[in-house]
C-alpha cells in the first residue's frame, strides 16, 4: 500500500475503536440522567436522595472499560442543592480495585479542582456535545497524561453536567500504537488543538502542538462527530 491507503485504512480503525469509547460514554451519561430524572420525581433540583445509586454507574464503567483508568460525574454547582458533593469520580487503584477518588473543589485552595472551567466540562457545557480534552498531564489525579472523554447530562431538560472517563496515554498506546505503525510513514493521531495524543516515530510527541504548515505533511479526519480528530502523515 501507498502511505495515504495505509493511512486511510488506520484512519477507519481509530474512528471505530474511538466512536465506541464515545458510545460507551453517551451511554454512562443516559444512564445516569435516567437516574436522577427517576429519583427527582418532579422535585425541582438535585438533592441527596436524587443521589441515590449514583456511584454504581462508574463502577460498572471501570468493570466493562478496562481501557478507562477513572470515570464519574461532574456536577453544574448551581444545580445542586447547598452541601451536595459536586463530583463523583472513581478511579482504578493498585491491584486492580476501584475506589472512589476526592478530589478538592474548595475555591481558594491549594488544589482547588475548578473543572466547571475545565475545557471537558465547558464544551460540553456550551454545545451541549461530548468533548474530548488532552492530552494533559493530570496533577491532581494520576499526575501522568491522560486524555479526558465527556458527554453531557441532561435533567428536566436542563445541562446538569457531564459523565466522563479517563485515559492514559500508556493504556492508549497498546491499543492504538499497532495501527499507527502499520503506517509506513511518520503519523500521530492529533486532537482539534493540533497536538499529538500518539505518534508512530519520534518525529512526533505527546502533547507537542503541530505546526500546520510543515512541509510535505498531510491530514485526514476521523469519524468521530464533535472531537475534531485527525490522522496525519508525512508523505
């Protein structure tokens, strides 16, 4: 094959693999709108009872996804009722277990985690879409780079949040890196940002921002509605 048929072939298979992450994704988010419209029972705002079943839905996630290293929920603060946690985020521990995982949302602290401005909870916040973000090395978390998938939740018709899973780059690159090198050519796959998520030669590195003009480089889109993936080569 000639690199842009290799290319084409490995840009169908990421977007199926990554359109099932997304599929996997919407449904966490389904699921858990489904639950609190349930438990709501027309009562105009989230409150604890509303809460009630939450934590099995990441849980279940983390049992069915073993790519994912956390998932959860991230609340819209002012959709919940005053005390109310406002995120539930589960994450895989050593030996394999899942734990849930705090994180401080105190404003003015030291590792104040301020997600609402976050770009995973924004854009999905804004478009009312899933988002993608990263990769980023996450320092309150697993301090290591990761790429953050979202959807948004929907309750009486209102943005609630989002759910969202975790993927670290090293538990990406098994399962992506065999069709990256099955490019005879330099290529990354790249997010909407222009940066590199994972690359097949060292031309290429996680996080590295793209110059578009670089010479003799080409690209082609994934399909993944809303992510603005894409596959790049040199030819």
């Amino acid at each position: 094959m000639m690199p842009a048929a290799e290319v084409a072939h490995a840009a169908a298979t990421l977007s199926s693999w990554l359109s099932g992450v997304c599929a996997e994704v919407n449904k966490l988010a389904s699921d858990i709108s489904s639950l609190l419209e349930g438990n709501l029972a027309g009562k105009p705002g989230i409150d604890m009872a509303a809460l009630a079943g939450l934590d099995e839905y990441p849980r279940d996630f983390l049992t069915r996804n073993t790519f994912a290293a956390g998932a959860g929920t991230f609340f819209a603060v002012d959709t919940l009722a005053p005390g109310l946690p406002a995120l539930d985020w589960w994450a895989r521990k050593e030996y394999g277990t899942v734990g849930r995982l705090d994180l401080d949302v105190t404003p003015g602290s030291s590792r104040y985690y301020d997600y609402e401005k976050l770009p995973f909870f924004s854009t999905a916040a804004s478009t009312g879409e899933q988002s993608l973000w990263g990769p980023y090395v996450d320092f309150l978390g697993f301090e290591e780079y990761i790429l953050t998938f979202a959807a948004p939740l929907s309750v009486q018709g209102r943005f609630t949040g989002v759910a969202a899973c975790d993927i670290r780059i090293k538990d990406l690159e098994p399962l992506i890196m065999p069709t990256l090198r099955a490019i005879s050519a330099d290529a990354a796959l790249v997010n909407a940002s222009n940066r590199v998520i994972l690359g097949n030669s060292g031309l290429y590195l996680v996080g590295e921002r793209i110059k578009s003009d670089y010479p003799s480089q080409h690209r082609t889109a994934l399909d993944v509605p809303h992510l603005g993936l894409s596959l790049i080569y040199i030819a």
